[in-house]
C-alpha cells in the first residue's frame, strides 16, 4: 500500500494546481481499487475512508486533518452493497482536492 501511495503522491514542492491534480487523481484510484476487492460489500465505504485517510497522511496531512477532509468529501455519499457510480467517485476526488488545496483540478481552465 505504502508503493502505491508513493506512486500517486503529489511531488514534493508541487503548486496547488498540481497538487490537486494528484489529489483528485489519487481518489479515482484508490476508491476504485477498494471498490474492486471488496465487490462493493458490506460497509465497504468504511475501508475506502481508512485507505484515503492513510494516503492522505502519508502525504503529510495530520490523521485528524485527514480524516475531517476525508469525511467531507465523501459526505455519506458511499453505501453498503452499492458501488459507486463514476461520476460520484469524480466528484467526491474534486471535492477533496478542493478542500485541501483550494484549487480546482486542471480542467477548470
């Protein structure tokens, strides 16, 4: 897990831009691949909220900041037995890169 929290990272010195970008792009991710092993089952969404809140933390946000972000994005939006649909994976990485940037993602160009 902690290679591939390395490999979606922002850059060290990244500009709030690109930082974003990972951010958002890191969310896609990770949400995806928890969705994917655990078929979307049972509380599901619990385990995608941890997986996000480590990566965040490994990115230096403290565990509180993280976890606060991370629950904003989400929002509840998440539910049991139920996956995702991609737009709404969309939307919960843009609203967490947001939060913690301030900067939208590259397409607000």
């Amino acid at each position: 897990m902690a290679e591939r929290f390395e490999q979606l990272a922002p850059l060290p010195g990244a500009d709030a831009e690109d930082r974003s970008w990972h951010l958002e792009r890191a969310v896609t991710r990770l949400v995806s691949a928890v969705v994917n092993s655990t078929h979307a089952e049972s509380s599901w969404y619990g385990i995608c909220e941890t997986t996000l809140t480590w990566f965040l933390t490994s990115t230096g946000l403290g565990p509180k900041e993280a976890q606060k972000a991370v629950e904003a994005a989400i929002g509840g939006r998440f539910k049991s037995h139920i996956a995702p649909a991609p737009t709404l994976v969309d939307t919960v990485g843009e609203n967490l890169a947001i939060h913690l940037t301030g900067r939208g993602f590259y397409r607000e160009r």
